[in-house]
C-alpha cells in the first residue's frame, strides 16, 4: 500500500500531478463500477452543477457529466473499503508531508457518451476548504480513440491523461486548470477532493 501511496506523492512532487496507475485493485474498482452502473440504471445520478456550494447551478454547456455522493451510512461494502483506503491514504499523506487534512468528500461520476467538463479549477469561489483532487478511473479496456482524457493545463503545457482502469490522479485543487475532454463511450471514476475545514 505505502509503496502505491509512493508513487502517487512523488510523481505529484515532481511535477504537479500524481500518478499511480493501480491505486484501486482490480477487485474493488470492479465493485465500484457495478455500484455507479446501478445507480446509473436506476436514474439515481444527479446532473453536476457548478458555482459555489450553496448555488449550485447544472450547466450542460460547461459540464455534462451525472454524480453520485459516496457516502459511509450506506453501509456498501465496497464503498466502505474505498473509504478505508482513503482513511489509509489521507493519514500517510498528513504523517509524511504535514497536509492537515481534516476530511474529504467523493462521488461517482459518470460521463455519457459525447459529455465533457470545460477547463476549470476545482476550489470554489466562496469556499477553500478543497486542497487536493483525486480522481479514481473505473474503465476496463479504455483505448486511446475512446478519447475523454483528463488534460491538465501546465504552464509550459498541456498533459492529457486517458482514464485507465484502477489509476488515480492527485493534485492542488486551488493551482492547476483542467478539462475532461470529450469521451466516445461511458465514462466512469470516482472523483473528490482532501480538505481542511
Ligand atoms: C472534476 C474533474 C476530472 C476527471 O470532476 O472536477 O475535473 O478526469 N474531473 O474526471
Ligand atoms: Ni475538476
């Protein structure tokens, strides 16, 4: 685990953006997948808004992906273990790089075919409570024509990341700019974000 917690701290000290590509085991992104594809069939996934946290507005020319909050009292087991390892995670990172984090929140996501999220920053405008995003992919088999990369915007360039199954991606929330691009077939992950309140 710390070896795959390594690896996803280092890269991100590198170069802003953290890379591990099998934080989830194939087990528990496999699980995870199922969970989001029930809730897809069973409408339960709302429109993603965006503004601030009190106005939350869906916006389908800016992003067209559908949430699902994650949350412990479902008592879902492979939701439960997912929060386990980022209980594992988030004490790692405060241990080691004194990050402070006090909690986090985490949704599914999907992406229908020809969705997108424009270039954004993720902290919102009224709240700085976001230091961290991650994002987790839960795609079996993606290849590259699929397209629906997440493509972060560097200073000295862009940095476009397919969505590979069981990858997780980690960086500042308030620093660096980015946009889903769009995707040619479903696209799964779960994201969220490590925050001080
Ligand atoms: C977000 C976001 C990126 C991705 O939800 O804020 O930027 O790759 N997601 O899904
Ligand atoms: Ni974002």
């Amino acid at each position: 685990m710390e070896k795959i917690f390594n690896t996803l701290i280092d890269s991100f000290i590198e170069d802003k953006v953290g890379i591990a590509d099998l934080f989830l085991n194939e087990n528990l992104s496999g699980h995870l997948k199922n969970n989001l594809t029930r809730l897809y069939q069973g409408n339960q996934l709302l429109s993603a808004g965006t503004g601030n946290e009190t106005i939350v507005v869906p916006d389908k020319l800016f992003r067209s992906d559908r949430i699902y909050w994650l949350d412990r009292s479902h008592n879902d087991p492979h939701e439960n273990a997912f929060f386990d390892l980022m209980d594992c995670f988030v004490s790692y990172l405060n241990s080691t790089c004194y990050t402070g984090i006090t909690g986090y929140e985490f949704h599914y996501t999907l992406y229908e075919k020809g969705s997108f999220y424009k270039k954004h920053l993720d902290q919102f405008r009224t709240n700085t409570s976001r230091q961290y995003s991650m994002i987790m992919y839960l795609n079996a088999d993606w290849q590259l024509a699929d397209g629906g990369e997440l493509c972060v915007h560097h200073t000295n360039g862009l940095q476009n990341i397919p969505p590979m199954d069981g990858k997780s991606v980690f960086f500042k929330s308030s620093e660096l700019e980015h946009e889903v691009l769009v995707t040619n077939k479903p696209r799964m992950s779960i994201t969220g974000w490590l925050k001080v309140d």
